[in-house]
C-alpha cells in the first residue's frame, strides 16, 4: 500500500494511506485510510462515504445524517427500505443497527462498487438486505407493481 499526501480531504494537507485505487471506464475509485476513518472516494475528489472504523453504524457525513433525519420522525420503525447506490454501505450500517428488523433492497449501478463494499466495508447480502447490480431507473420501472417501501 503507499502513502500518499492527499490536500483535498482537509483543509491542510494530511499523509493517508490510499489501500484500494482503480481506474475505470466510468470513473476513478479510491479507498483511503485516515486514523480511525476509511473512506470511499470517486472521480479523486468527491467524498462518498466515510466511516468510523470503531463505530460504523454513526453516520459520518452531514449529507447522510440529513438523509436519515426523516426516519426519527416515523412513528414506527421503517419495515422495507429501498436505496439507491451503495457506496461504502454506510446507511445500511444506520439502518440496521437502528433497526435490526429492517429489510433493504439496493440498486448499485457498479458491481467493483459492491464487490469493494465487502471487501472494504463487511457489507454483504443476507436475509434482510438484497443488492442488486443495474440502473435504478431499469430496476424500478421493472418492479414498479411490487415496491411496497416505508423509505425510499
């Protein structure tokens, strides 16, 4: 693994450990390592995920923090949850921890993004959490009758 000084994670230039990086055809992918955090990182500079290694399920980033700011206010813990994209699995991290009876169904455009999401991440499929690999729009067009979801 090397060593990289990377000046757009901080304000100040920080040494972090870059442990997975790829070129695709669609885009360029990162995973970095900073003290407690690892991070998934697209096209070098737009910041996916983030998560706490000692605490996976508190959600790191504002943007998601804002995404689940709605869930506190269900009156019932959400049953069926459909997200799309993957990323570094950190809502599904929330979702489950928070609600351990939740089932969750994800689209994710890229299957090196989901393969990296277990290898990286320990988000895996199991009983309460399908992943699919496709365009969302294909998938929910296809399924349009079925969806039957407390959060999408």
């Amino acid at each position: 693994m090397k060593t990289q000084q990377l000046n757009y994670l901080s304000p100040m230039a920080v040494s972090e450990k870059i442990v997975f990086q790829k070129n695709t055809k669609d885009q360029q992918i990162e995973i970095v390592d900073y003290k407690n955090t690892r991070s998934l990182y697209f096209d070098g500079r737009t910041l996916q995920s983030r998560e706490l290694k000692n605490a996976p399920h508190i959600l790191s980033l504002s943007y998601t923090s804002y995404l689940m700011f709605s869930v506190c206010l269900f009156e019932k813990p959400p049953e069926r949850v459909f997200l799309i994209g993957l990323g570094g699995g950190s809502l599904v991290k929330f979702l489950h921890y928070h609600f351990p009876d939740c089932h969750i169904d994800i689209v994710e455009k890229s299957q090196l993004v989901i393969e990296l999401s277990g290898s990286f991440f320990n988000i895996y499929r199991n009983r309460k959490l399908n992943i699919y690999c496709g365009d969302a729009m294909d998938y929910i067009t296809s399924n349009m009758d079925t969806m039957n979801y407390d959060l999408i």
